[in-house]
C-alpha cells in the first residue's frame, strides 16, 4: 500500500492518522478538510487507502466513503462516534468499508490498518486477474472476429482459419490478436465486409 488520503476537518486528529502511518509502508500521504476537496480530487487521482474521520465541514462522511468505494480498488476506513457505529457500519459494510467508533486506541487503529492493508492486496490481485481476464475475452472476441471475415470473404473452413492466424502470428512475431487487427483493418479498407 503505498498512498492513502486523510479527511478529517480536525487538523490534530489528521497530523496523528498521518504520524501513525508515516510507520508503515505508506509513502504517499494527502490530506483534505472536506468531502467537496475530496471529490475534486478523486477526478485526478486515486489512492490505496481512504480514512474518513466523521463528521466532516460539508458532509457527514459515509456517502462520501460509499462512493469511494463503489468507483475505486482503494480500501476506505469510517471514523465515527461510538453511538453511531452500528447504524453507520450496518449501511456501509456490504460495500466493503471498514467501520470505526472513536475513541481509537493506537492497537486497535494498527489492526485495522493490518485489515485494510491485507484487504487491499487481495482487492488489487483480483482486480488484476479480472483485468487480465477481460483482455483475453476481448482477444478472443477480436480473434472470432477476424476468423469469420476469414470463412466468409476468403471461403476458408473454422480450422483453415484458426491456422491462417496462428500461421501469420508464429511467422510474423506478433500475437495472434495483432495479426486478426491487421485482418480486419485490412479488409475494412477494401470494404470487403
């Protein structure tokens, strides 16, 4: 994890969230008064870790982490009064937000923070492999593509066609998405389709 962005309209309370996690291996540290800078913000820059301490100037705090953490793979953390924990934690929960009644000890900031730093990791692998995934998907589909222009323009069969685009890929050093781009560009350009 390295960025996090502090909100909290208490200068104290933001300076020992920053102290605290100049000791980790967050780097990156910002932070904001209020929700409207935050979404300023968010429109140029993402971060791996949002602590929001409630209530803020303009906003109380847990529709801005709601957003957050529907948009972005950042782990966001609530502070809130302890008489409002339940309620507020019961609403955000189910979208991942880590939930906190002050007061805060430093034990149990440092777990949570261990929470959201584990979290994190695994929030960003899946990301990852879903992005991975998605590419395949769209080669596949950019591949199927350029086999079916093949079948119906060139009269080639499934098989000649899947070997004509292996073929040109292996000989050509490209992959087998590049050689099926060039095909349909190809063929877009003679307007053959």
């Amino acid at each position: 994890m390295d960025s996090a962005l502090i909100v909290s309209y208490s200068k104290n309370v933001a300076d020992s969230l920053a102290e605290m996690l100049a000791q980790t291996s967050v780097t990156d540290v910002t932070t904001l008064s209020n929700g409207g800078e935050v979404r300023r913000m968010l429109i140029e820059k993402e971060f791996d870790l949002y602590i929001i301490n409630t209530p803020l100037p303009d906003e109380f705090g847990d529709d801005l982490a709601l957003n957050i953490a529907s948009n972005g793979i950042g782990v966001v953390v609530l502070i809130v009064k302890a008489e409002l924990y339940d309620q507020i934690s019961e609403r955000v929960e189910d979208y991942g937000v880590i939930t906190m009644a002050k007061p805060i000890s430093r034990t149990l900031f440092w777990n949570a923070l261990k929470l959201a730093i584990a979290a994190h990791k695994k929030i960003k692998a899946i990301h990852n492999e879903n992005t991975k995934l998605q590419q395949k998907i769209e080669d596949i589909r950019i591949i199927d593509r350029a086999k079916c222009v093949l079948i119906s323009k060139m009269s080639l069969t499934e098989p000649e066609a899947h070997r004509y685009i292996e073929k040109k890929a292996m000989d050509t050093r490209r992959t087998r998405r590049k050689v099926a781009e060039e095909i349909l560009m190809m063929l877009d350009s003679y307007n053959i389709h």
